[in-house]
C-alpha cells in the first residue's frame, strides 16, 4: 500500500516538475517571438518629464545574467542601477525638445558613491543649463538621495518626512575573538603599517595606523561631499554641523517634527503630502493621457527609444573603453567582478582592433589577487607596445590591486572623490586542524617531503611554510614598489613613503604624484584621443562576447523590459534592515576569504575601500 502511494507521489512529482519546466519555456519562446515580431514603438508624450527612479544600488557593470533561473529568480542585478545608463538618459533629453524637466523620485536609491553622485549630478546641471527644470520629489532623503536631490531646481519633502544626514563612517566587524573560540589558525602575511585589509581576523578593534588614515581620507570626502551640497543649496557647513551633531537640541525646536526642522534649515523648499506632490507636479509640467498623475515617461523606456547604438562594423576612428569593475579574481570572471584571464581577453581584442585608435581602461576596484593584477598589467603594457595610447580613468575606488594595473597607464586620471593608493601587498591562509580536533577529528599520514600536504584541511602550516609565504610577500611588496617607481618616476624610497598600504584621497594622490589629473571619464576619454591624435571619433565599449542564452535574455530584458512589472515598492523587501545588515556584512567577510583563488595567496586588496555613502 505504502509503495503504490509513494509511486503515486512521485508521478505527481514528475508531472508538476515537467509542467512547471514546460511553462517556463513557453513563457520564454512567447517573450523571445513577441521581440522579434513586435513593431510598437514608446511614443513620447510631448512636455513629458523624464522621470528618474533609481531602484537598488547605482554601479559602473551590472552584474551577468547568465541563465533563466537568475531571469525569473533571485537575479543580483535587479537591484542594480546602471550608471550609464542614468548619465545617457540625461544627456539625451536635455537635447530632446519632447522633455521638459526632470523628476527625480529617490526614495528606492539604496547606495552610491560619491564619485558616481558626482557624476549624475554633473548631467543634471549640464541639463538645467538648457531651460529645463529639474524636481526632486521624496519622502525620506537619506545622504546619498539628499546629494543628488540639491541639484534639483526644487526639493520637495512629504509633509511627515525627514532629510537623514549622519557623515561618512567606515566600521567593520572583527572576528578575532570568534576565531580563537572557534580554534581556527588565521596565518597572516603583509608588509605596509597602514595595510589593514586583514585586521578583521587578527584582531579585535581598528589599529591605531588604520584608524589615522581612515579618519584623514574620510574627513577630507566628507569636506567634499558637504562643500558639494553647500554650493548647491547656498548652506555653511555650521548649518551642518548643528543639524547632524546636536538633533535632539535642533528637533527639539521644532516640537520633534523632523520635515519642519528640513524646511527651516533650508535643505528642502517645500513640504507637501504624496497627493499634494502630485498634484503640485501636474501644474508644473501638465497631465498624462490617462489624466491620472502628471506627464512622465520613466527613464528606462525612454532610453530604449532614444538611444542610437552604433556597430563597431561601422568602423571609423574609435576611443575604446573597457570597464573594470569589483574585486580582481584569476581567471575568467563574469561582468560584475575582474578576472585576470577575461580582461586580458578583452585587451587584446581591443590591441587587435584596427578601428580603436587609443584605449581608456576604466578603473573601480579595491583591488584583490596579485597574480590576476599581474596578468592584467603585463596584458595593458603590451597594449602599449603596439603604439596605443592607454588611458586609466579612476572611478569611485582604484587602490591596491586596482592601482597596481593603473600604473601601466599613459595617463592616470582620478575622479575628484576618488580612493586610490592602498600600495601593499597580503596573503591569509586559514588553517582548521585545531577546529577538527576539538569535535573529534584528527589527521595524520605520511609524506616524501616536508611541504608535502601541508595544505591539507586539518593539517598546521609549517614554520618553515609560513617563513617562505612572508619572503614571498616582502617580494611582491618590493616588486610593488618598483613597478609605480617605473611608473611614475620616482625612486622605490619615494614609493615607500606613500605607501605601506596607505589610502589617498584623490587630491592627495596628485600632490604625491600617484595619478597625473583629476577629471571624469569623458575627461580622460578627451585625453586618451589627443594622445591619439585624432579629432572625429566615437566612444566603442569593448565587451565580452554574449553566448546564445545570454543573447537572448538580453534581448528579452531590454525589449519587454521585464522590471517594469514590479514596482519599485514591491522590491522594498530585498532591501537593508540592520539584522540583514549584520548578515550582509558577515557574508561578504566570509566570501573574501572563501572566494580569494590566487594561485599564491597573494593579494592587493582594500577591504576598505569599498565603503558608499
């Protein structure tokens, strides 16, 4: 009886395996025919604003969707905002006669930082610049939403919000305690007194080098990010400092009602509720068909009807230009992080070019294995070799790692909140033998040599071992030292000076010589074609190659444009609360350790660096 029931369980398991497999295909096939036959084309409604949801984290590469179950499942990339993408959108409706102002809704923008509100909030003035109005609409601003929010021309609060600034803070967890509970042997390996990259597991509160060179780098983007907002908004950093460092006394005065404090100290210009908001925007720019909210036409829709995507087969003088973004792995990596072996592919596919004149290598990592950064320099240095100009732009972070392939650059340029430096060098190997042993584990065996399986889960590493991994890494550091020494004409002793794994501001870094200009990426993409010679030229984003699959969720990505089902409210769940905080960040200490492949244990890295606003 119990086995004709268990039979019948399973061909109702198979059935509904299959009809869910069958549906999903369908789905797909009716997506993929929709594309290819449909013929509607958005039309712009004219007077529309464009308007600017951001929903997730703003990053420079969206991270690869590969397969249909990161399509209809838990795609990291759906939280995620193209930069690009925003700029392109604002460049082009600000000659777009069709759109009449820009409103930005910031309450689903969950991190940026500071370069890349830069940047955006460069695009906004450039479009002011044409007549048009810019609004910002909210109904909490935290710092990063209220940044890009004082380029508008109007800030407009809900009636019970609040504008959330804190400063710029970098706190991470230290597991050292945890580890020597947990009897885990963490083997450390570095030179540089401000490398702090591996102070999360050897100990249990920030060294005072660390803690010195945070509070300088720190201090002086956070004088940036207020003289940013101070110009904007025609406000004195005292303003600031009584808002953020005395609230109780400050919200005090207002009977704790936090948008009226907003109001009075001038960082919004009016508070109005969610209908009032609306209906304040429908007089300013006028009402939609449907007669329901005002004009709009939302910024991705309208990106995929005005942008003009031009073959590389068209040839012609081009500025190609390669994104390098996340933590550096060996190997093939996929958009989202750098693999040694990958962007090597794509250098050489830019060498290789004859349409690409000069090439910009646009740089946004902390850094991470040593011997992928190698591979990757070597590759840009014989990129060089063949008479191509090669131009590095810096995005929000280029340190370690991340610098140490900028070096082979004939020019450095570093975004004015750029974090760069960070000349050190790392290795870490984690043993578990007293961990096996406490529950009752135990290895032992025999080897031909005295390294022989040293390596092994449960087994010490050696003196002798740990002894040849430190030479090791003295000589990655000296090998550090003498390649910006190369680089940048100076002397190893100079190098030295401004390095020990030490973190410059972008100022800094050009008062030391470490980068040659500060500007943006059409900065230095200006730069890399002067250094070409040439005059008439387009822009040609050099990428991987897309497998059929990859091609075709693309397709259907950008042609049914599937995020726009959700709301962005519907996503609010995938969001931080502070448990998912503590989790996230517990997860993605972990990860450094279990993810690092370099084939020596050698990395370039600054853990720290990776912090937004």
């Amino acid at each position: 009886m119990f086995a004709k029931l268990f039979r019948g369980l399973l061909s109702v398991y198979r059935w509904v395996r299959s009809f869910c497999l069958n549906l999903i295909f369908i789905i797909v096939l009716v997506f993929f025919i929709t594309t290819i036959f449909s013929s509607n084309r958005l039309k712009i409604p004219e007077g529309a604003a464009l308007l600017i949801t951001p929903v997730g984290s703003i990053v420079e590469e969206v991270t690869s969707v590969n397969s249909f179950s990161d399509l209809f499942g838990g795609n990291p990339a759906d939280n995620e905002v193209l930069l690009q993408d925003l700029l392109e959108s604002i460049e082009i409706s600000a000659r777009d006669d069709s759109i009449s102002s820009i409103v930005l809704q910031l309450d689903y923008l969950q991190g940026a930082t500071l370069t890349q509100l830069q940047d955006i909030g460069r695009a906004l003035t450039d479009f002011k610049a044409s007549s048009k109005n810019v609004y910002a609409i909210a109904d909490n601003l935290s710092q990063s939403q209220y940044y890009l929010a004082t380029f508008a021309n109007e800030i407009i609060l809900n009636n019970i919000g609040s504008v959330n600034l804190e400063g710029m803070s970098s706190y991470q967890y230290y597991y050292a305690e945890a580890i020597e509970k947990l009897k885990i042997n963490v083997h450390i390996f570095r030179v540089g007194e401000y490398k702090s990259a591996v102070e999360p597991f050897e100990l249990s509160s920030m060294s005072d080098a660390a803690r010195a060179n945070y509070e300088e780098w720190l201090n002086e983007s956070w004088q940036l990010f207020v003289d940013n907002i101070s110009q904007q908004r025609n406000l004195n950093s005292t303003q600031f400092d009584s808002y953020i460092n005395s609230p109780d006394e400050q919200l005090a005065l207002f009977n704790g009602d936090t948008a009226a404090m907003a109001l009075d100290f001038g960082l919004v210009d009016q508070l109005r509720s969610r209908p009032e908001m609306r209906n304040y925007l429908i007089d300013q720019i006028g009402l939609n068909d449907e007669g329901t909210s005002f004009n709009q036409v939302p910024y991705q829709n309208y990106l995929s009807e005005r942008r003009v995507s031009l073959p590389a087969s068209l040839g012609g003088n081009q500025v190609g230009l390669i994104i390098a973004s996340g933590t550096i792995y060996d190997g093939e990596q996929t958009a989202g992080s750098i693999g040694g072996d990958s962007l090597a592919g794509l250098i050489r596919q830019a060498k290789n070019d004859d349409n690409i004149k000069a090439l910009v290598l646009r740089v946004d990592s902390p850094g991470g294995s040593a011997f992928a950064s190698e591979v990757i320099r070597t590759e840009l240095l014989d990129f060089k070799n063949s008479g191509k100009p090669l131009v590095v732009s810096m995005g929000s972070v280029a340190a370690s790692g991340g610098y140490w392939i900028a070096t082979a650059a004939d020019e450095i340029w570093a975004s004015p909140a750029t974090i760069t430096g960070s000349i050190g060098i790392f290795g870490i190997y984690p043993t578990f033998g007293d961990t096996l042993n406490s529950i009752g584990i135990y290895v032992d065996g025999v080897g031909t040599t005295t390294q022989a399986g040293v390596y092994g889960l449960g087994m010490e590493l050696p003196e002798s071992t740990q002894a040849a991994i430190q030479l090791n890494v003295e000589k990655g550091y000296e090998r550090f030292l003498q390649i910006v020494s190369e680089a940048r004409n100076m002397t190893p002793e100079e190098v030295d000076n401004v390095g020990q794994g030490r973190v410059w501001s972008a100022n800094a870094a050009l008062e030391h010589g470490l980068v040659d200009k500060l500007g943006d990426l059409d900065n230095a993409i200006e730069a890399a074609a002067m250094l070409a010679g040439i005059e008439q030229y387009r822009t040609q984003l050099v990428t991987q190659a897309l497998s059929p699959t990859e091609i075709l969720i693309k397709s259907v990505l950008e042609n049914l444009n599937l995020s726009s089902w959700f709301s962005p409210r519907s996503k609010l769940a995938l969001f931080s609360t502070p448990l998912n905080d503590i989790y996230q960040q517990f997860n993605e200490d972990i990860q450094k350790l279990l993810l690092s492949n370099d084939p020596n244990n050698l990395y370039l890295q600054c853990f720290a660096c990776l912090n937004t606003l």
